[in-house]
C-alpha cells in the first residue's frame, strides 16, 4: 500500500512549538490517518531520533518499541507479531548489538535465544522447534560457529554432535538415529572427512565402513 507523507497532527504541532522544555515528537501516519510511527526528537528542525521510537502496524497494534541516543538504537529493542505477540528482543549499545537476543514464534514459543557482545555472536546459541522444543545447541566466538554443537531430534533425542572451526567441522562428529541409537561416528579435518567413518542401523549393528582422504572415499568395508 502507498503511504502517506509524513505530517504532523495539531496535538503535535503543540508540543514542538510551545513546551520546549518538553520531549518533541515526530509522527507519520498511513493513508487513513492511523499513526504509523512516532519518535523522539531534540528539536523540531532535526528529525534524528533522539529518546523513545514506537512504530504501529495499520491497525493500531503496537509493531515496534525502542530508545534512540542521536539517531543510534540503545538499551533494549522489541518487535512485535500483529498479534501482540513478541516477535524479537535484542539489545544494543551505540547502535551495536550488546546483550541477550530472543527470538519467538508467532504463538509464543522461542525460537532463538543467545547473545551478542561487541556486536559479534559469542557464546552459546540455542535454536528451537516451531512447537518450542530444543533444535541446537551451538557454540559462536567472533560471529562464527567456533565450538561444540548439539542437534536434535524432534522428538527430544540427540542428532549430531561435533564441533565447528571457523564454520567448518572439525574433530569429532557423531550422529544418531530417533531412538537413540548410534548412526555413524568419524572426525572431519578442517570440513573434509578423514579417515576412517563407521555406519550404524537403527538397532546398533555396524553396517559400513568408510575410509575417506580430504572428503574422498578411498575404502569402503561391508558387514
């Protein structure tokens, strides 16, 4: 939909002109006059926000809510669902990311759930389900995957677990199967399998053995 300019309600109008003292506001509205945004300014001829931002979906619901310092985000920042919902809380300092991330589905359920420090990844990151189970478990240094990762089934059970070096696996890696049972076991050299990967069923019993050089399979063993 086309939006409408930007213009100022009278109440507004008020505000910027006879209570200086007061804290500005700038408002935009949608073509039907429904507010759309509004923002904090430090004078009425610089519109850099500057003190509390809310912005509104169409039909008044509240879409976003956060602090500007001199046009750059700081303290905590939520975005909404339509339905009221929370979508994401994040956190910043100098308008760069500091502090715990959340992330939720449209029903409530987390989705996402780590944090920032110095504006990078660190730390453990938690993944989830759309029914808010536990999907992974990943380790993050410098914005990157750099350390143990878990993984899981959806019905709770472990899927994988290895680790990540600079976004690539490397060590040790095992997967397995829904009820828990051992699918395959081998270490990964900077992403490339190396040497030799055992295969598994369901029930335990070793199926395959891979004996692989840089990714490439130079043995393959049947039982």
């Amino acid at each position: 939909m086309k939006l409408a300019k930007s213009i100022f309600p009278l109440f507004i109008i008020a505000i910027l002109f006879s209570c200086s003292s007061e804290p500005k506001l700038y408002v935009t509205q949608y073509e039907d006059g429904s507010m759309k945004e509004e923002w904090q300014i430090s004078s009425s001829d610089d519109l850099t926000k500057h003190g509390v931002y809310r912005a509104f979906y169409q039909s008044g619901t509240l879409k976003e809510n956060a602090t500007y310092r001199n046009g750059e985000l700081t303290g905590t920042r939520k975005l909404y669902f339509d339905n009221g919902e929370i979508m994401i809380e994040e956190n910043y300092i100098n308008g760069e990311f500091e502090g715990k991330y959340f992330e939720y589905s449209e029903d409530g359920h987390a989705k996402v759930d780590g944090e920032y420090i110095n504006g990078s990844m660190e730390g453990i990151w938690k993944y989830y389900y759309d029914d808010g189970k536990i999907k992974e478990e990943v380790y993050f240094q410098n914005n990157m995957e750099n350390g143990p990762i878990t993984a899981y089934h959806p019905n709770g059970e472990i899927e994988s677990e290895g680790n990540y070096k600079d976004e690539v696996e490397d060590g040790e890696w095992k997967t397995y199967h829904e009820n828990g049972q051992l699918a395959d076991e081998g270490v990964y050299k900077n992403g490339w399998e190396e040497g030799w990967f055992k295969v598994y069923d369901s029930l335990g019993n070793l199926q395959k053995e891979f004996n692989y050089e840089s990714g490439r399979p130079i043995e393959i063993v049947e039982h």
